[in-house]
C-alpha cells in the first residue's frame, strides 16, 4: 500500500485546486456550521436546500450541455443499489445530524475552528473500517437488492435530460422565490 | 464596496452556484465528479494498514475500495484525498479573511440544549461520525458525492439517497430539539 502512495503530482494539484475552491465556497456559503445544518432538517434556516440546490440546477444544466456536446468523457453515475442507497442514506441521514456536519462540510468546518468537527473526523474513520468490516455480509445480503446498475431518470425514462432538467430548474427558482418572500415577511423567531 | 473575500457570508445562491461551476471544470479537465468520503477508506486502511496490513489487503471491501485492477493497490493518497486535506485549508483562508474564524467545541445550538459540557458534545460528534461514514458507505457517498454530484448527473441511486438522508435527519433533529422556535443562525 505504501510503496505507490502518492498518485501523481499532476493529479494531486488538480485535486488540491478543487478541493481549495471547495472548501472556501462551502465555509462562505455558512454550511460549515453545525447551527446551519441542525436547523436547515429542523425548518429554521433553508441554507443548506438553497446552496444544494442551486448547486445541482447549475452543475446539471452545464455537465449534460457538455456531454451532448461532445465535450467530456462520459458521467460518474453510481450505481442504483437502491437497498443500500435508501437504508445508507437514512443511516446517514441520523450522523449527519448528531455530528451537525456532512464529512465533507465536517473537513471545512475543522478550518475554520470547529474541534468538535475534528472528533467526528475521528469518528468517520472508524466508522469506514466498521463498515468494512461489516461489509462481507452486506455485500451478501443488502447489495444484490433492487440493484438496477448505474441508472439515471432520463436513461430509464429513455427521454432527454432537459425533461427532467427544466422542471427541477423552475421548481427550485419557485422553492427559493416562495422562501425568500416567506423569510422577509414573516417574524424570525426569537 | 467590500471587497467580497471580507464579507463573513456569501449569498447560498451564489455559493451553490460556484460549487455547479465548479463540477463542470472537474468533468471538464479532469475527468471527475467531486466527492468526499471515499477518502475516508483510504485514510482509515492506510491508518490500519500501519499496525495491521494484512487484515486490510485481505478485507473485501478495502479489496473493492482500494485495490487496482491487476492486483496491490492504486494510490491511497489520490486526486479526491488532496480534493479533502485542501477543503480545511480553502475552509480557513475563507474564514480567516472573512473574520469568522474561531476555535469552537460546543456549538452554540448545541448548548442551547444539551449544556456547555465538551466531553458530552465530542461523544456525540464521535458517534455521530462513525454513523454518518457508515452509511455514507453503504449508500456509496456523501453530501458531495451523491448530493451534489449524484444530484446534478440525476442518477437514480443519488436521489434515493438524498430522499433517505432528510427524512432520517428530520427524524432525528426533532428527537435531539423538539419543536418550536430555535435560534437564528442566518446572520452570524
């Protein structure tokens, strides 16, 4: 493992630029703090839906202009195990609210300050060599079910992406128009 | 005008768009999708791999993660774990030059509810983070991997995802504060 440690030097400058970009937006942004985050799943700060979304309007609208363009190489779809997808996702759903980051934001938030951020790192760490560990049986088990390979809706739909593209880009400027107008008129709470 | 690298907080909008940007030049020049918690598995067998080597090369899911295609493994520290140690990094330049860097162990939510008690908010954040890696690793990525990334590429496994991880974290954010009003955290 150590004898190739390193991949190299090109990539790892490409990753470092990406991740410095990534790191700075996310900590402007405000999804760095544990406040932001807990209160965007209780409904008292829409943030991190706001920032998210955003994020994937923008990102969809230029990767799937690009691809018909000819001008990149393909999709990274992951694949739709959707057992482990849904059951994953809910698990993470409950760590990502007691820990109050994301390992992403949790990585940024130990940045700016958050040693509490730095403990859920620690954490993490031991969480992937629990699932690990645990994996042999999922993979047995939890993998194979509902598992239809690296999907996507319009590829199941067998209809152009701007289908699905369009009406996520208007529903997500009405979603922000309607917050704003909510969030500028109603009283904040105390 | 300020100059906006002073400013303690971006518009959401403006950061969400930045970061759709910002996949179109990984698709673009290098061929990735941004993501964050592979490098978790990497970081960890690496770490194991120091006192238990062989437990790892011979472990299924380290095997899938890391190993390369003709046997032993592709390198441990790659695109997407220098992406992750310069988060911190892009994290405190914005925070420093933005005036809101600050060593923090209790959030101030946190106290709110559960006391300024460090040792109960770092076991908290402890098991918090081995339960949202676990399943970030069962679902196949994170926030920024299936969230964003998934998100944009409208893969069917990233929205199943994204669906689960806000009905469980609504769940478990109503358990940990109830309801009622909490406290405003938009302007900071």
């Amino acid at each position: 493992m150590f004898s190739n440690f390193f991949a190299d030097p090109k990539t790892l400058a490409l990753g470092a630029v990406t991740g410095l970009v990534f790191g700075f937006l996310l900590q402007k942004g405000g999804v760095t703090r544990y406040n932001v985050i807990v209160n965007q799943f209780l409904f008292c700060d829409f943030t991190v839906l706001k920032t998210m979304l955003t994020a994937i309007v923008v990102g969809a609208i230029g990767v799937y202009a690009m691809l018909a363009l000819g001008m990149i190489e393909g999709l990274h779809v992951k694949t739709a195990a959707l057992m482990m997808n849904a059951l994953g996702g809910a698990i993470f759903g409950v760590g990502m609210v007691l820990l109050g980051y994301c390992p992403g934001t949790a990585v940024a938030a130990a940045g700016q300050g958050s040693r509490d951020a730095l403990v859920g790192i620690a954490g993490g760490l031991v969480g992937a060599v629990a699932y690990a560990e645990a994996y042999p049986w999922i993979g047995k088990h939890i993998e194979p079910i509902a598992n239809y390979g690296k999907i996507t809706f319009p590829g199941v739909a067998h209809v152009t992406p701007w289908v699905f593209i369009v009406p996520l880009a208007v529903g997500a400027a009405a979603l922000f128009f309607w917050l704003e107008r909510r969030e500028h008129t109603a009283p904040r709470p105390a | 005008m300020t100059n906006p690298i002073r400013l303690p907080r971006w518009s959401p909008y403006v950061v969400g768009a930045g970061i759709g940007v910002l996949s179109w030049v990984t698709f673009y020049f290098m061929n990735k999708a941004l993501g964050t918690s592979t490098s978790f598995v990497g970081a960890s067998g690496a770490l194991l791999c120091t006192v238990a080597c062989e437990h790892v090369e011979q472990n299924a899911y380290f095997a899938k993660t890391l190993g390369a295609k003709g046997g032993g493994f592709k390198p441990v520290f790659d695109w997407q774990m220098a992406l992750v140690f310069t988060m911190a990094l892009g994290a405190f330049i914005s925070a420093w030059f933005g005036r809101t860097f600050k060593v923090e162990r209790v959030p101030t939510l946190w106290q709110s509810r559960f006391g300024p008690s460090v040792a109960k908010r770092y076991a908290a954040a402890f098991v918090g983070g081995v339960i949202l890696i676990f399943g970030a690793r069962m679902a196949d990525g994170c926030t920024s991997g299936h969230g964003i990334s998934g998100g944009l590429q409208l893969a069917v496994s990233s929205w199943t995802f994204f669906v689960a991880m806000f009905a469980t974290g609504i769940l478990t954010a109503l358990v940990l504060y109830g309801r009622g009003p909490k406290e405003v955290t938009r302007v900071q």
